[in-house]
C-alpha cells in the first residue's frame, strides 16, 4: 500500500468510528507530534493532539503515547523527526516545550528578537536556491545567545533569546518534532503509519 493509499485508508477509518460510534473491533486512530523516535525497535513516542485542527493544534495530552511502527512496512510511511518543541507563541512570548527530565509540559518565556511574517517554504532566509534544499532550523547563536526558529505551518522566521538556564538545552528542545498519524486495534503497536509532515498526497 503506498502513502496515498494509507492516507485515505485512515481517512475512512475516522469517518467509520465517527459515524457508527462503538466500542468493537474497529481500528482507532491517533494523531500527534513525535518526541522520540527509538530506530532500533521502532517506537514512536508521541504528544496526542488533542484539537485535531491541523491549523491549531494543540498538543497538551500526557503521559505520552508509544507505539511501534506496523509489522508490515508497506504500510509504514517516513521515520519521523523528534522535537521537543510544542508551541511557539509570539503574542503570549513563550515557547511550550516537553522536558524530557521531567516527563512534563513547561512553558519557557522568551525574549523576541526578530520576528518576519509571512515567510513561505521557499523564501530565502529558509531556504538554499543553489542548494535546492531548506536552511537548517533551529539555528543557535552561542554568541549572541539567540534561537532561531522556522515554522511552516505558521509561516513565521522567530529570533528569540531564553533564560540562561535553558539555553544549553539540547537543539531538539526548540525543534518540533514530526506530525504523525496512525491506526491501531492492539494499543502500543500501529496498523498503519502516516508522517503527515513529510507526506505531500498532491506529489504524483
């Protein structure tokens, strides 16, 4: 099965369990950003998103949720990126990070920089036209002590500084992590796999 087909086969999945609304052997779905990712034995370690607004999402649902990818890799679409990462919020001046430390949901105030909106995909403060391939993000200033973040999603290019005891924190705590989608009858063990980050379902 390839990505396109996975991508309608969860599809009709969440239409079925919306639409019959029972407890039997249907196959549930789970949607949310990665935080690790173990290649050795395949397990997804996620943040569930609990909106299901792939324009506000909202990802504050713990413990974690950990799952391994399909037995079948047919139905196994790109590894995913971890990050820590879970909301950058300009107008509050925060950033909401998952401490791996403490297995919780901190939000850490920061200091804006610069900040440039609206920055598309292709812009080139992100990406390399004579490369043909986009800038690396986050971009840390050891510096200057800054962070540099690009979101996709919020078409934004956020220069910010955090508090020093943070700063040292690994580059994965500013990076966010993938946004993956999966089914699954048996909790911890996926049926189908989808990264909906590096998934393009328009690409032919």
């Amino acid at each position: 099965m390839n990505i396109k087909n996975i991508l309608l086969a969860v599809a009709a999945t969440s239409m079925a369990l919306s639409l019959v609304g029972c407890k039997g052997d249907f196959a549930k779905v789970e949607q949310g950003r990665t935080i690790a990712f173990n290649k050795d034995t395949k397990e997804v370690t996620l943040i569930h998103d609990s909106a299901n607004n792939s324009q506000k999402p909202m990802y504050d649902t713990l413990p974690p949720s950990v799952y391994k990818l399909p037995i079948d890799p047919k139905e196994t679409g790109p590894e995913p990126k971890a990050g820590q990462r879970m909301k950058l919020d300009t107008d509050k001046k925060k950033i909401v990070i998952f401490d791996t430390t403490t297995q919780k949901l901190v939000d850490i105030p920061i200091t804006i920089v610069d900040l440039q909106q609206p920055i598309d995909k292709d812009h080139p403060l992100v990406y390399d036209k004579a490369e043909q391939k986009a800038k690396k993000f986050p971009a840390i200033d050891k510096e200057k002590k800054t962070i540099t973040i690009y979101s996709g999603r919020q078409k934004m290019l956020c220069t910010f500084s955090v508090p020093d005891n943070y700063f040292s924190n690994p580059a994965s705590t500013w990076d966010a992590g993938d946004e993956v989608r999966l089914t699954y009858k048996t909790p911890g063990q996926s049926l189908r796999f989808m990264n909906v980050t590096r998934t393009d379902i328009f690409k032919k």
